[in-house]
C-alpha cells in the first residue's frame, strides 16, 4: 500500500514566499496547503491538522510566535512540528519563536536542501513517535517499547534515504533501516556488530569527535558528502546529514543518508552534454573555446605555435532542403568521423554549430602542418558519402589563422579564421585559405559599409535613377526601369554594385525593395499629375521579397496610396529568384497580374529556369542579359541564344527587351531579328528624374529607317583598297547598293547595319581571312550569299571552306569582270529564289 504524502501547511502574509516554498517542496512529493494570515493558519488547522508548519514569524495580526503557542498549549495539535521561518538573525527573535514552541528555524532566502532535511527529519521525527518524549514510557514498558520499536522500523523502512542511529555511549548502530541495509549490503545484525568507523575508514577518535561536536551544536547544519565501502568493497558517493538527539542517560546519533550516485551520474551526463555536441560527441563551441584558450597558455609559455581551422561543409543546405534533415545529421556524423581521423591524437577537433567545425593544431610547423592537415580533409571528402540509400558528395571551405603570427587572443583568432574561410567561399569553394592583414581590413570595410547602409535606410539616403527603353517598332519611349542609387553623405553616389549584393546578404534588401516599390509608385503619380504624363516603370524585385515579405500586400498599398494604375507598375524578378519558392511565387505573381502589374524575367539566360515552369508563370516580357548582347554581332554563340531567345518568346506570346545596347549595330541587329525593345546607354544612361522629364519633353531621335532591307545590297570585304574601288566599279553599272569594308570587323559592323543578300570576300584579309570571315557569317548570317575571291595557289583552305558551306563559290585574281557579274546577279536570284521558297514554307497550314 502506498504511503500517505504528508501534508505541510505554509503560513507567510506574503503570497510569493508561499508560491516559491511550495515549488521548493513540490519535488519531494509533499503535499502543501497554505495560509495568508495567523488567523487563517488556526482556522484551518482546526478542521484539518497538518504533518507540519512552515511559519513566519513576522506577520500582521497575529504572528508567528503567538500562533506557535496557541497550537503547543492545545493538546491536539502540541504534536504538529513547527519551523519558524524568519529574515531576523538576531538571537531575540530566535529564543521568542523557541519559546512559543517552534522545533526549528529556517533563514530567508530559503536554502532549498536545508528545506528538505528539515521537514524530512521532522516528519520522520514525528513518524518515530519522537523518541525522546517516549523514551521514559519504553523503559516502563517493555512491550510497549517493542511494539514501538516495530513501528518504529517499519517507518524507517518506508523511507527512500538511509537512517542509522549511533549510540554516542557504545559508538555502534543501535537501529538502521532496511535501505541502509540494501545499500551497504550487510544485514541489520551484521551492522549493529561492526563499528561505524569501518563504513567509512575514519579514525574512531576522528568520528567521537564529530559526535561530540554533534551534540553541542545540536544539528548538522550542512550537509556532508562521504563515501562509504560496502560489504564486497565497492563504494558509494552518499549525502550525509546528522542530528544528536537525547534518550535519557545518552545521545542518539540520527544519520540520514542518501546515495548520490545516480545524480553525480546525471550531473556527469549533464556536464559533458553542457560541453559537447549532442549529435557528434565533439566538443562544443564552449569547450573548444575553452580548449582553444589553455592552449594558448600553454603555448606561450612553450613558444609553440598554434593553428586554429574553420570549416565549413559547401552546399550543405541543399543536402537539408532536398534530401531532409535526417539525412543531413547523417553526413554531419559521418563527416565528423572522417574528420577527426585527420587530426592528430594531441589535436582538437570541435563543432562549433550547424555545419561549421573547428581544429586545434599544436606544434612548431605551423602554416606547414595546417596545410597539410586541410589537404588531407579535402582528401577525406574526395569519397562520396552513402546516406540512408542516397550518395552524396560534400566539399568543404576552411580558413586558417596562426598564433603568434596572427594573434595570441582566442576570440581573435577563431574570428580571423572564420573570415579565411568567407575568402575560401569566395575563391570557388572546395579549397582553404590561410587568414591575412587584407582580410581582416575588407571584413572591417565590409562592417562599415552595412553599418552605413543601415543607417542609410532609417535616414533615406537612397535615390532611384531612371533608364528610358526605346521600342525599335516605332523609336518612341516605352518607359523606363528604375534602378536603386546610394547617395551616401560624404562620399556622393556609390556604384550600385558595391552595396546591392551586401543588401541581398544581410537580408536588408527587404526593407530597401519595400523603400523602391513605394518612390517608384509615387514618381509615377507625380508626372501623372504633371504635362509628362503616364510612364511606365519597371522596378527589380529580389527574391527575399517574395519569402520574406508580403509583397502583394505590399504593392496593393502602394498603387492604392498614390492612386497609380496598376499597368502603370512592372516588377522585374530573376529566374534564379523565380524558382527559389515556386509555387509562393506564382501565387504572388498571379495576384499581382491580377491587379494589371506587368511581369518581366530579368537576365533571361542566366538563370537555370526551365520551359515547362516557365510557362506556369504569368509573363508579359523576357530581357535578354547584356552578357548576350555585347558581341551579338561578332559572336555566333551569343547570337543563336539572342536568336532562341525572341524565337521562343514568340511562341509563348511574350515580349522581348535587350539590355546594354551600345551602338548602332547591335540596335539594328536586334531590330531586324524582332525584338520589341532595347535599354542601354546607345538609348540613355540612367537619369535623374528631373533630367528625365527634359528628355521625354524632347525625346531623342534615332535611325530606325528602313535603309536598303528592301534593295539588292552587295557588300564587298577586302583590306587592299585599290582593290575594293575596282570591284565597285566593277558592280557600279548593275543597279546594287555597294557597301565596302576593309576588315572583317567593318564587315561585322556592316552586316548588323544593313540587310546584306550577297558578299564577295577577299581571302587574304590580316586579322582575320576571308575563310574564318565567312565561316562567322554563315552562322551569324546564315540566309546570305558567301563568295570568296582570292590570289593564292594553295586551294585546300578555300575548298574546305565551300564543302563547310562557308562559301557558295570562290573565284581567283585576276576576275573575268563579266564572269563575276554574271555569277553575282546568279547569287542575288538565288537569294531571292530561297526567300520565296521559305515564304511559301511558312504560308502552309500546320499538320
């Protein structure tokens, strides 16, 4: 049958002293009901009487000392123990609430051990029948001692500690309980017969000296730990708290006793936890800090050098997001193992947190041994790790900093290392790179300029510049991309480059794109107001936006607070940035079109979007990068993506802008490929928007003519002028517009110009000959006509040239005039023939 929990009654006017002695009591199972007042404490006590009171002593009303004499004058509740709980220290105090009748004193603030020893040897005091005050009546009666004696046992064998009694008389046990019994292993007789000196291997001089002392002070204060030796010889970590009680002629020794092994386990548990990584068993930030600093010591004293590593798993988010975190703890394990099998055994290997660890190396090779230490860690991920049916290849970024070279301060020195590893990151991952000074200064730079940045948001240092888009139909301006400037006090405008990407890192590109949408919208409002009138801005909108930020909602408020059409507004977002979160992103797109916002994918190209998703998204517009653009028309790779790109924008429906034009060749290359629009600093650079009104009150005005597409068009390459003029006068009689060119650059240049049916290269070109020229422009030119005249002997190239398909006939100087004539009007019906033939393609219906 389970025992009664004994109820324990708290008397405090204050209700947080009752609250905290009942949480303090809480864990040893006792029962607690409480009273706010001396009249409550007697009110309640006489319908249900307590084990025990906790009683202040100071409290309005009646207090505790008169409480305490009311309940020891009444014979009912005389038995009830009573601790006096007190903040006074002086004597006074203590001899009033003794003399009421309290057994005990407890000091505020409560120690919560001495709490429990207290009411536990006071209950179990009290449980014992209170063997002083019955110690006459046993000598009296002797069976009635027995039967006491038996009750006496089995209370103590209740009890979870345990108990034994000394006599201070014989110095041997005179009653245990069944628990110390089970503890030491010996039996009740086996423990009366020995001395108690055994148990613990103290001197019996040193133990009747401890009992003497028992005696005068009355009780064990403090709790004491000891170690006792069982019977087999093994021992145990116990708690000891003793009390001297009187029984008639002698002194009885109350030793309650308490294993503690199973704690100091758990604190052992709870230490190495509080030190080491839960997951890896490595030490922790905290121990290898720790670690990081002895060694330091150490080291200075011993003139040795230290080396301290950085690691970083690269990529290792993406093992988490695809693969899950199960799997990620997995390579985190595993990666550990491999790892310390490549320190030494007197090395430090630790995880500082996620997927970042550290190394301790000691010796006097410094920069040598690191190096080699990294090497052999790049070595060790060379082998693909096998996690939960999935391989998985990892590499890792490691910075290293030195001591003494670099710094004998442990914060230092981990800090440096982390700031080579960021440059290791930075050199292309899967490498290490040991710290310097530069570093060290960029980090510091780089502190500051985010400080300056943070300080630029709260105070709108920030202006918005805007770039005009032409569109090639017609020459007028479509509208304008408006594109974030830092006007930074002191310094003046910072290239958007130098602060964009450390917006994008710190996160703080949330609240600056937030700052954009809103000016934008209000510009526009402003010249809707004014003669200029409705213009169309296109504003970069950052991934983070769409993860961080609810930008519908944000946009909404925008366009509703300045009254702005919604078609007057264009978000501009990267593919990258398209397919970070999907299926959030298409929702937020679908509402924002919904709202007539037009949608374009900036940098088209770049990114790594598909054409399955990319036609999920609500799309108006494509801009072609300018990385596509510079050499369009000179490079036959970047003009067949320019080309894929309108072509496929045509076939979804989509509008296509090119970015970075800068001269007229590539406007007109673009223009006769179809494209819709360009932006560049051929149309404008980016304005400000006061000198932008100037310039769509008086907008500029470009060749977008028609020129010679409609003529027959002849352009002859060849770097000996004297030679380009009689081939001119040649063909001058024939009715064909003659463009001349005296490289294959000007050729390039010419072909983006003009519309070109028919060409007539020399071979012999420097730079470039007339075999590589054309090879170019069949693939940037494939529709036109390539012949090739030359004076060489060697025909092999030439005719390698024509079985490519680089050139459709090839004639030598000196040039039968009429035979050239004859052959290039041939080229021109050709041409024409095989324009007609691909228009009446196109004309057939669809199968």
């Amino acid at each position: 049958m389970k025992p009664r929990q004994p109820n324990i009654l708290i008397v405090d006017d204050e209700l947080q002293n009752r609250r905290l002695l009942a949480v303090l009591l809480g864990p040893e199972g006792y029962l607690t009901s409480s009273a706010a007042s001396g009249e409550e404490a007697l009110a309640a006590i006489s319908t249900v009487a307590p084990d025990l009171i906790l009683l202040d002593l100071m409290m309005p009303g009646i207090d505790g000392c008169a409480v305490a004499s009311i309940l020891k004058a009444n014979p009912a509740t005389a038995h009830i123990p009573i601790i006096m709980v007190t903040a006074l220290v002086d004597r006074s105090a203590r001899l009033a609430g003794l003399d009421a009748g309290a057994e005990e004193f407890l000091t505020k603030p409560v120690d919560r051990a001495e709490l429990w020893l207290r009411v536990r040897n006071l209950l179990r005091l009290k449980a014992l029948g209170a063997i002083e005050s019955h110690s006459a009546e046993l000598e009296q009666q002797v069976q009635a001692r027995t039967v006491e004696l038996q009750r006496f046992r089995t209370a103590m064998d209740a009890t979870a500690d345990a108990i034994m009694l000394l006599s201070h008389k014989t110095m041997r046990f005179v009653e245990v309980n069944a628990t110390a019994c089970a503890m030491l292993g010996y039996s009740r007789d086996e423990l009366f017969s020995m001395s108690p000196c055994a148990l613990d291997e103290t001197d019996p001089q040193q133990l009747a000296g401890l009992c003497d002392a028992l005696i005068a002070l009355g009780t064990d204060t403090a709790l004491s730990t000891s170690e006792l030796v069982r019977k087999d010889g093994t021992r145990v970590q116990v708690d000891i708290h003793r009390q001297a009680m009187r029984s008639d002629n002698d002194w009885i020794i109350v030793a309650v006793v308490r294993d503690i092994t199973a704690r100091n386990e758990a604190d052992r548990r709870l230490h190495h936890l509080a030190h080491h990584d839960p997951l890896t068993a490595l030490p922790n930030r905290m121990l290898f800090y720790a670690t990081l600093k002895k060694t330091l010591e150490v080291a200075i004293d011993s003139r040795w050098k230290v080396a301290v590593l950085f690691i970083d798993l690269d990529h290792f988010k993406a093992v988490n997001d695809t693969l899950g975190h199960m799997v990620g703890d997995e390579l985190l394990i595993q990666f550990s193992e491999r790892l310390t099998q490549c320190a030494r055994i007197r090395d430090t290997v630790g995880r500082l947190g996620g997927d970042e660890f550290g190394v301790i190396l000691v010796g006097q090779e410094g920069q040598q041994a690191a190096a080699v230490v990294a090497g052999k860690i790049g070595a060790a991920l060379r082998a693909p790790f096998l996690l939960h049916g999935h391989e998985v290849s990892v590499s890792a970024s490691i910075g290293i900093t030195i001591h003494p070279d670099d710094s004998s301060d442990p914060d230092t020195l981990i800090k440096y290392a982390d700031t080579a590893m960021y440059r290791a990151k930075q050199a292309g991952r899967d490498t290490y790179r040991f710290f310097t000074a530069q570093m060290n200064a960029d980090a510091l730079a780089q502190l500051d300029l985010e400080s300056a940045l943070r300080r630029a948001i709260d105070q709108e240092q920030f202006v918005l510049h805007y770039q005009p888009k032409l569109q090639l139909s017609d020459g007028r301006i479509a509208g304008v991309e408006a594109l974030l400037r830092w006007q930074r006090p002191g310094v003046g405008l910072v290239p958007p480059n130098e602060f964009i990407p450390l917006l994008e890192e710190t996160g703080l590109i949330v609240r600056v794109g937030s700052w954009v949408i809103a000016a934008a919208c209000r510009q526009i409002a402003e010249w809707l107001a004014s003669s200029v009138g409705a213009v169309h801005v296109a504003v970069n909108v950052s991934g983070r936006q769409f993860i961080d930020n609810d930008l519908d909602a944000e946009i909404a408020l925008a366009l509703e607070k300045y009254g702005v059409p919604g078609e007057l507004l264009e978000l501009e977002l990267t593919e990258t940035s398209m397919m970070a979160n999907t299926e959030r992103t298409i929702d937020i797109l679908c509402k924002l079109k919904s709202r007539g916002v037009q949608i374009s994918v900036d940098d088209f190209g770049t990114g790594y979007s598909s054409l399955s998703y990319l036609r999920r998204f609500p799309i108006n517009k494509l801009k072609i990068d300018i990385a596509f653009i510079r050499e369009v028309t000179t490079s036959p790779d970047d003009a067949a993506i320019v080309r894929a790109i309108i072509s496929m924008a045509r076939s979804l429906k989509l509008e296509v802008v090119a970015e970075g034009v800068e001269n007229e060749m590539q406007l007109n290359y673009l223009r006769r490929h179809q494209c819709d629009e360009i932006q560049g600093f051929y149309v404008s650079r980016p304005l400000t928007a006061a000198a932008l009104r100037e310039l769509l009150a008086c907008p500029p005005v470009l060749n977008l003519s028609e020129g010679n597409f409609a003529r027959q068009v002849l352009l002859i390459v060849d770097d000996d002028a004297l030679m380009l003029d009689m081939l001119a006068d040649v063909f001058s009689a024939d009715g064909y517009d003659i463009l001349t060119a005296h490289s294959a650059a000007d050729g390039f240049d010419l072909l983006a110009l003009h519309d070109v049916q028919v060409i007539l290269c020399d071979q012999q070109m420097p730079g470039m000959n007339g075999n590589v020229f054309l090879d170019i422009v069949r693939e940037l030119h494939p529709e036109t006509i390539r012949i090739m005249l030359s004076g060489q002997s060697d025909l092999l190239p030439i005719m390698g040239a024509i079985n490519q398909g680089a050139v459709y006939r090839f004639y030598s100087k000196p040039w039968d005039n009429k035979l050239l004539r004859d052959n290039v009007r041939a080229a021109f019906q050709h041409y024409r023939a095989m324009q007609a033939m691909a228009a009446a393609q196109r004309a057939l219906p669809l199968p």
